[in-house]
C-alpha cells in the first residue's frame, strides 16, 4: 500500500568602508545596531523566562546581522543600495532571492536547517526596522553619504554611539515581524513637528510634504531644520538628549517586537524521513506487520510538543508524548493498532 506521512509540530506558538546613509553610528565601531539588539535579546529572556530560547541561542547571529548595512532595493532581492535610508525588510524575511534568482531568506535558510543564517538574515530585518527611529531616515534625509573624508554624518547617531547604554525595554507589541519597520517609522515622523531646536524655533528634521503616505524613503528627500538645511542637533541642548534617549527605547522595543514574531512564526521543520526496508522514492507500509517509520521534527522554542502522523489510507497515528530535552535529540516509540512510530524532536 502507498502512503504519506506528514509530521506535524504543534508548540506553545503565540501566534575600503561602504558609501552609505549609515543609522544608529555603525560606521565608526560604537556598533550601536549590535548593542540594541544584543539588548534586546537580553531583554526577552528577562521578561519570558526563557521562552525564546532560539533567540539567545542565536543572539550573535541576530546582533551581527543587524550590523550589517541592509538597504535592499527591491521587494524580493536581497541585493542592497546603502545610500537609502529605507528598504524592503520583507525581502530578509521570507521574499528575497539573490542575484542569480536563488532563494535568499530567513525562512528558507530555517527550512533548509541552516539556523545560523536564518537568524543572522532576521538580524539584517531588525537592521531596517531600527532604522526608522533615527529621524534623518524615517524624514528621508541625506546624510552620511560620500568619500569618507566629505562625508556629513547625523548628528544625533553620532550622540547614540557615544551615549549609547543599556536599558531595560519592555514590549507588548504585536505583529508581523517586517511590519514593525513601517510602525516604527510612523512612530518617529509623527513626533517631529513637537521636536524643536531651542535656539532657531525650528524642528530639527523636517519631512518631504510630498512624501508618500507609506513608507517616506522611497519617496522626495526631508531636510534638517537650519539654515541652508544644516543638521542643527547638539546633544549638549534638551530637548536634544532626552529626543535621542526616547528614540533609542523604541528601536529596541520594536526590534524585540520583530524578533517574537520571528521566533513565533518560524515553522516546525519536518525532514529525514525513513522507512527502513523499502524504497526512498516510494514508501510502503505494512498493515500486517509492524512497520518503523522514522523523522525528525526541528522545533525553535518549546519541548513540549505534540505531534501527529497522518498514514494515507490508514488513519491517524496520534500522541501528545511531550519531548524532554532542550537541545538534545529525544528518540521514543509509538504504537497504535500495531503500526509503531519511531521519531526525533529536538530543539534549534
């Protein structure tokens, strides 16, 4: 008789340098993007008590990735632009391809096992989400571009790499991983019109009043508020700190928004399917003898799992057994109606 199987994971799911417009002052070694994110991570597994054990397990991953300049520049490429102040974060996630129109994602690279590129691709995404609470990327304003030696840089992510320190964020946000991008960037272009330099009256970022309804750096470039739209920003002035400080707050709590939803959303991975005796390419199961049908099943957060196995033709092989290991694989074997099932799961 032919049959399928198909294994299924339930968890305790809810649901030279570059020439770019550089964020959060990764051109000059601060690392402000790896601080936050490293953060982040810290803050997760202080509030959840161990309930992304994929995110610490990989936080190196996500810090380096996040990094890493990730201007992409069309909706499913993962090729970048680094003088944008925007891009796609969906194309880290689950849309981009190479150049050679290969898959190029984090859930594919999590599908095919890789986990460490997965989670440094996720990274890449918390990248772009970041950068829109830096004003002069979510106003769309030029900076940081051009030979090094001309090369004007924000003023205010200059202050975050020299001021930058670590402080507990905590989260309720919920959504899709990438969306976080846009949230976030109508989050810091709602607040500029209340951010006003002291000693001109005017604010220090000002917005296209052209610009898109949607994601503003794919539209006309904003400008800084003095004269000759110079960048006006002195950290040494309120409201000048405490603007950098709040806008440092919300890039973590909505990287660690974004990285929830990730570790959530990542699917349960079923592979090394065996049926030991018979063809590779065509399965046979007995129902007069017992059969051993042999996977393993990839789940990124929880050891309490149930699973089930479907047989075409046969009915359901059901168990609720949960897995009691964190990292190490956990063998056991069923048996209903005399047909065994022998199976894997172990954590990422």
């Amino acid at each position: 008789m032919r049959m399928r199987i198909v294994g299924f994971v339930a968890g305790l799911l809810f649901v030279v340098l570059p020439k770019g417009a550089f964020a959060w002052h990764t051109q000059w070694g601060q690392d402000t993007h790896y601080h936050i994110s490293t953060a982040s991570v810290q803050n997760l597994a202080q509030d959840h008590l161990g309930g992304y054990p994929d995110l610490e397990k990989f936080k190196m991953q996500i810090s380096n990735g996040a990094n890493e300049e990730s201007h992409t520049i069309i909706w499913d490429r993962t090729a970048c632009d680094n003088s944008r102040n925007g891009g796609f974060p969906k194309a880290w996630w689950d849309d981009g391809k190479d150049e050679d129109t290969k898959q190029d994602n984090a859930v594919f690279y999590y599908n095919a096992l890789n986990q460490p590129m997965a989670y440094r691709y996720i990274g890449r995404m918390a990248h772009l989400i970041q950068d829109q609470a830096v004003p002069a990327h979510a106003a769309n304003i030029r900076h940081g571009y051009g030979e090094l030696w001309q090369r004007k840089l924000d003023d205010m992510e200059l202050s975050a790499g020299i001021h930058y320190s670590y402080r507990h964020i905590t989260t309720s946000l919920k959504s899709l991983p990438y969306s976080f991008y846009q949230s976030l960037q109508t989050n810091t272009i709602g607040q500029l019109k209340y951010w006003i330099d002291p000693k001109s009256g005017r604010q220090y970022w000002y917005p296209n009043i052209n610009a898109p309804a949607g994601d503003a750096t794919f539209g006309p470039f904003g400008f800084y508020g003095g004269d000759l739209a110079k960048d006006i920003y002195d950290y040494s002035v309120q409201p000048a700190p405490a603007i950098m400080f709040r806008q440092i707050d919300k890039t973590s709590e909505y990287t660690q928004g974004a990285l929830m939803s990730a570790s959530e959303l990542l699917p349960p991975v079923v592979y090394g399917l065996e049926i030991p005796g018979t063809p590779e390419e065509l399965p046979v199961i007995s129902v007069k003898y017992l059969t051993p049908v042999r996977f393993t099943v990839t789940e990124n957060r929880h050891p309490d799992v149930k699973v089930d196995v479907y047989v075409e033709g046969l009915g359901a092989i059901k168990t609720s057994e949960p897995a009691v290991s964190l990292f190490e694989p956990d063998r056991r074997k069923l048996s209903e109606q005399n047909r065994p099932c022998v199976f894997n799961i172990r954590l990422v």
